[in-house]
C-alpha cells in the first residue's frame, strides 16, 4: 500500500462514511459518521483526516486527533479520537500510520505527549495501541486512558 493522509472533502466524505470495521469489531468502535458530526461541532479541535491508498486512491482509514491545550482534563488535550481502518486493510499499516501521522501533528504543535481511550474487549484494540508503545496511565469514563511519549 502506498498510504497517504488526506482531509476529508466532499470528493471522499460518502466513502469514508462506508468504512466498515470486522464484524466482531462492530460497537467497539464508533462510525465514521458519527466521528465527522462531532468534528464539525468541534472545529477549532478536532482533527479528522481520511488514510488513502495512494494519492486520490481509495480510503482504507480513518483517523481524528483531538488538539485543546486548555482543556480542563489533561487526558484530553491532545489525543487521537477515533480511528477505524477497514476490514479489508487491518493488519497492512493502515492504523500505525494513522497514529503516526496524528503523533507527528502533535509534535508539529509543541506536545509531548498523546493520549488514547479504548474500551477493554475481546476484540478491541489494547494490543494495537500497546504495541505501539502506549502504555496505560489508568482510567476515564470506563475506559482505559493510554499515554505516549513523543519525545
């Protein structure tokens, strides 16, 4: 895969909204659309983006950093919302470049940290994230709260 991060434009928007997660999977993480309504309500922090299969190509991913250096919660100052990668392209880098790319905004921001919240299941994605080198810091909301150093 040649894999490339976009915005989303109108040109992508339906495709990335058609983004459909392995069915053990499902209710674990939220839909694209659902992602892109709370962007749109929050523009001055949210930091959605499409992961493409080349320039233009078709979207295997989905990621959103959330950037509020105030915010009251340190948790939620910079960290990645969502990120859903397609059924088809798990396991081909999709979602480590995603991370990747929302570190790299972080860092381009002056952070040196980022924040994650995932729901322990079965089929959830503690295992992804740790091996990425988040390590868990606790809990928020049910969920648990994962840090990684950017620096």
């Amino acid at each position: 895969m040649d894999l490339r991060l976009a915005l989303v434009t109108p040109e992508n928007v339906v495709e990335a909204c058609r983004l459909e997660v392995r069915p053990e999977q499902q209710g674990v993480v939220a839909p694209v659309a659902v992602s892109l309504a709370e962007a749109y309500a929050s523009p001055r922090i949210a930091w959605p983006r499409v992961v493409t299969d080349g320039d233009g190509g078709p979207v295997v991913g989905f990621v959103m950093g959330g950037f509020d250096p105030d915010n009251e919660v340190p948790a939620f100052r910079c960290g990645i919302w969502r990120l859903t990668v397609a059924a088809a392209a798990q396991g081909a880098g999709v979602g480590r470049f995603a991370v990747q790319a929302v570190a790299e905004e972080a860092r381009r921001r002056g952070n040196d940290r980022l924040t994650v919240l995932w729901v322990r299941h079965d089929n959830g994605p503690e295992g992804f994230y740790r091996h990425l080198g988040f390590r868990p810091t606790g809990e928020l909301f049910g969920q648990v709260l994962g840090e990684l150093a950017l620096r």
